[in-house]
C-alpha cells in the first residue's frame, strides 16, 4: 500500500517537474526570439518554408477532400429540412472554428513536428548541438528558436489555406455535384459569418501553432540521444500534440462562447 | 596578472560522478601554456568526459579548473562564450552540421562571430580546407564523406578561428595511414608555428609518441602516470607497462567484472 502511495508520488513529482521544465524551456525560448528576429531572420524564413511551405500538399489535400465530405453529409441532412441552401454557412462554421484549426494541427503535428523533433534530436544524438556550444554559438537561439518561430508563424497560414480550400470542397460537391444554387451557398455565408467567427480560428491556429512547435522542439531538445530515443520522442510529439490542441481547443471553444 | 604563467589549464582535486559512478576523484594536473598534451587510457576510463569538464560542457561536483588562472565554473555564459572562442574542438564523430556543405561548416564559425566580407571567409575557409587535403570537397554534404574525411573537415573548422587551444577527441581512429601522417604533422606543425596549445585523447600510443610534449595516463579517476612519452614507456609502474605495450594481464582487467567462467558455463547460477 504504501509502496503504491510512493510510486504515485513519484510520477506525480516526475510530472509536476516536467511540466514546470517544459514552461521554462518556453520563456527560455521568447528570451532569445527578439535577437534572432532581428539579426537572424533569414533562418526563421528557412524554416517557414521547411515548415510551412513543405506541408502545403497534405494540408491543401486534406481540406480538399474534408470540404467535400462536409459537402455530402451537410446536404444529406440539411435536404431533409429543405435548408440545403445553407450548406454553406454549415460548412464555413465547421472549417473556420473547428476543423481548419483543429485538423491543420494534427496534420502539422505529424508533418513538421516529427520532423523537426526527429532532426534536432540527430542533432543532439551526433554531437552538432554540442560542437555548437563549443563554437560559442548557442544551440538554443541558433537552433531551436527559428525552428519554433517558423512552426508559429507558418501554422495560421497553413489553417487559413485549409479552410479556404475546404470551401472550395464545398462548393464543388454541393453547387456542382448536387446542384445547390450557386448565389444561396455564398450569400449566406457571407451574411451569416462574422469576423469574430474569423477571429476564433485565427486565434486557435495561432494557439496551435505554438504548441506544435514547442512541444515538437522540446522533444527533440531533450531526446535520449540514441537511434530508439529519437524515435520515442518523434512518436512523443505526435501523441502530445494531438492530446494538446484538443484539450486547449475545448477550452478556447468554452472561453469564446 | 596570470596572464604569462606557463600553466594555461589547471585541473585540481576535481570530482565528477554521474550516478552512483565515480568517474573522477582528486584528480589533479597541469597543461602547459604551447605545448602538445595527450590524455591516454584504458576505455571508459572518462578522457572524453574530461574535456568537457575542461570546456564546461559539463560542471565538476568538487574541485576546480582554472583557465588562465580562472575558474570556469565562476564564469557567466557571456563569459564563458567570450573563452570558448579561444578553444577549438574536434569531436570524435567530426559533429559536422548536416544541413550545411563542407564549405559552410567550415565558414559557419567565421559567419556566426564576425562581420568579415564573403570574399574573405572564402579565402579563410578555402585555405584551411587546403591543409587538411580537402579543397576539392568544399561544395560536397557531410553525409557524402567518409569518416576519416568527416573528420578533416572538422578539424579544418575547429581551426578557422585561429583558436589558442586546440582539442581533439580520438583525432587518429579511422583516418588511413597516410592521412594519419599528415594531420599528425599538421598538428605539430601549428604547435610549432603558432604556438597552438594541444590537448589530444588518445589510444594510440606509437602516435602519441611521435607527437606529444607530455602524457597523463588516466586510470582509476585519477592521474596514474605522467610525463613524456619517452619516459613513459620505461616506467616501472604495472599499469603503466601494461597499457604502453599493449598486455592482457596487468592490473587492468580485460574483463568486464564477471561471474566465475566455469560455473557461468556450467549453468550452477542459472538454475
């Protein structure tokens, strides 16, 4: 029993000490952003595009076909009201609050956040982080802080896209497909859909964004650095992330309300 | 004020244990300010770790290292950024950047710590890469070398900066023997020309010996032997005799700690 009670106590511990590590670590990376915002920005730039840009073709394919599949489901349901007209307001809701944000993180988390937890924890496992230290060249900013600022500056972007190609999803299935009218599907949309609506989405991929990327930069920085720990922390970074962005999208969803 | 004394590094009472492992205690040794200073020892026996105590990678439990008469451990990071300019280091593996080509890991130093026009750091860089054999590869990736030449490359960036102290962890695993002939001779030849300090861990007692001003055999946490390699290879010490020519039997195991062959063999402790 007590052996029970002190093993609970220690994972507690271990946790609560983490948890308090892996915040430190984030204001340990805000301290070294002005810098390399200023004097460093072609390397946030670079890794905009290894972020950003390389996930545009599975972001852009993923909302295509998310679009669409609320195309079909929202006129099956919404037909029986007669209220196919509003399949448009249907669909902009879902992708601009919900699933543009929501899935644009997943699908980051698995695209770029491995990847960046993968190569940074090679980095570590092969020496490069400490010949960096060696050549008085901080790994922390020169390293990790681009990284973490391309995830964040690349991921409402990357959300927009998948909402704006979402719709078009939309619109193909419901106007061309099953031939909603063509005027109703965006007037109504236009109508109904507000700014605040925008700025929720924006504000939760902006959430996201920073989760992804630290959480994905944390576990490559303190990866185990062999080949199997390396591997642990890329599977890490997907598990925690997915977990994350749902968990805090519940709570911007409760905040916003 | 100890600005010319003749001892550049000073390592005293140092303890270092990680875990319940004791790897050092009371470890105590000089390096000389211009002078080639090779750590030798049985494997395990932390020289890798004690260069990163030397270069406060990692921080000593007990015991200090003085630096030109400071102590590393009292220094800020600014300050200890500020000393590590001084030091160049070739790691084991090379640890080149991946994502860089030969040329910009080579420039990489120059880039991050001075404002020298592009035309210059070519030259810089192009030169170093000259002496180290490997001008030719300068726009090749690190992963389309070989590890001998990974390790050229290297040392052609721990020097771009001029730095007054060179380490080089296992600087001759891996390079074939003519390569070997030539970095040994680059290596004396810039303790002679420029007065380099160096600091070389090694195994390889026949090339430490043509190279090395002063040895330290480390075994057991502590500093068992010390002097030239000449002098080392007529001590009288067991150990010492066992390690500079190479014996099984000594007093230092060749085997891991064990339980007795016969009755591992024999299955007794199994069943």
């Amino acid at each position: 029993m007590i052996r029970i009670i002190r093993d609970l106590y220690d994972t507690g511990s271990e946790f609560v000490r983490t948890f308090g590590a892996f915040q430190l670590f984030f204001l340990r990376l805000l301290s070294h952003t002005p810098r390399i915002v200023v004097t460093r920005f072609d390397l946030v730039v670079n890794q905009v595009f290894n972020s950003g840009a390389l996930s545009l073709v599975i972001i852009m394919i993923s909302g295509l076909f998310v679009g669409g599949v609320l195309g079909l489901q929202g006129y099956a349901n919404l037909a029986r009201f007669n209220a196919e007209d509003s399949i448009g307001v249907f669909a902009a809701f879902g992708l601009v609050k919900e699933l543009g944000p929501v899935i644009t993180a997943l699908l980051f988390a698995g695209r770029a956040g491995t990847a960046l937890a993968s190569e940074i924890g090679l980095m570590k496992a092969t020496d490069q982080l400490s010949a960096m230290e060696m050549m008085a060249v901080n790994p922390v900013s020169r390293v990790l802080v681009p990284r973490f600022l391309g995830g964040v500056i690349a991921m409402p972007f990357l959300a927009a896209i998948f909402s704006m190609v979402g719709l078009l999803g939309t619109h193909l299935v419901a106007v061309e497909l099953l031939s909603v009218d063509v005027g109703a599907f965006w007037q109504q949309m236009q109508m109904t859909v507000d700014i605040d609506d925008i700025n929720e989405g924006i504000i939760k991929s902006v959430v996201f964004g920073v989760l992804a990327s630290h959480i994905a930069v944390w576990e490559g920085y303190n990866a185990i650095p062999t080949a199997e720990g390396v591997g642990r922390a890329t599977t890490r970074t997907v598990v925690i992330t997915a977990i994350a962005v749902l968990v805090f999208d519940f709570v911007i969803t409760a905040l916003m309300l | 004020m100890n600005q010319h004394s003749d001892n550049l590094i000073e390592v005293k009472n140092l303890k270092y244990s990680r875990g319940p492992r004791v790897i050092f205690e009371g470890m105590n040794l000089v390096i000389k300010r211009g002078e080639i200073t090779a750590f030798m020892g049985p494997s395990g026996t932390g020289k890798t770790t004690l260069l990163r105590l030397i270069t406060r990678q990692l921080v000593p439990q007990q015991g200090c290292i003085l630096v030109d008469g400071v102590d590393i451990a009292t220094l800020s990071i600014a300050e200890l950024y500020q000393l590590r300019q001084r030091f160049g280091m070739l790691f084991q593996n090379g640890a080149l950047l991946t994502d860089l080509s030969v040329f910009e890991n080579v420039a990489f130093p120059l880039r991050e710590h001075t404002k020298l026009t592009n035309r210059l750091i070519r030259h810089v860089v192009l030169t170093k890469l000259h002496a180290v054999g490997l001008r030719g590869a300068a726009d090749m990736m690190p992963a389309q070398l070989s590890g001998g030449m990974a390790r050229r490359v290297a040392l052609a960036r721990a020097m771009v900066m001029d730095p007054e102290i060179l380490i080089y962890d296992e600087p001759f695993v891996g390079l074939d023997p003519i390569s070997m002939g030539v970095i040994v001779r680059l290596v004396r030849r810039m303790n002679d020309a420029l007065g380099i300090t160096s600091i070389i861990v090694s195994h390889d007692v026949a090339e430490i010996a043509t190279v090395a001003d002063r040895s330290f055999l480390i075994s057991d946490g502590k500093v068992a032997a010390s002097g030239s390699p000449g002098e080392l290879r007529v001590a009288e010490s067991a150990l010492v005799r066992q390690f500079m020519h190479g014996m099984a039997d000594g007093p230092v195991a060749f085997h891991y700690e064990a339980p007795d062959y016969a009755e591992q063999l024999l299955g007794r402790d199994a069943e």
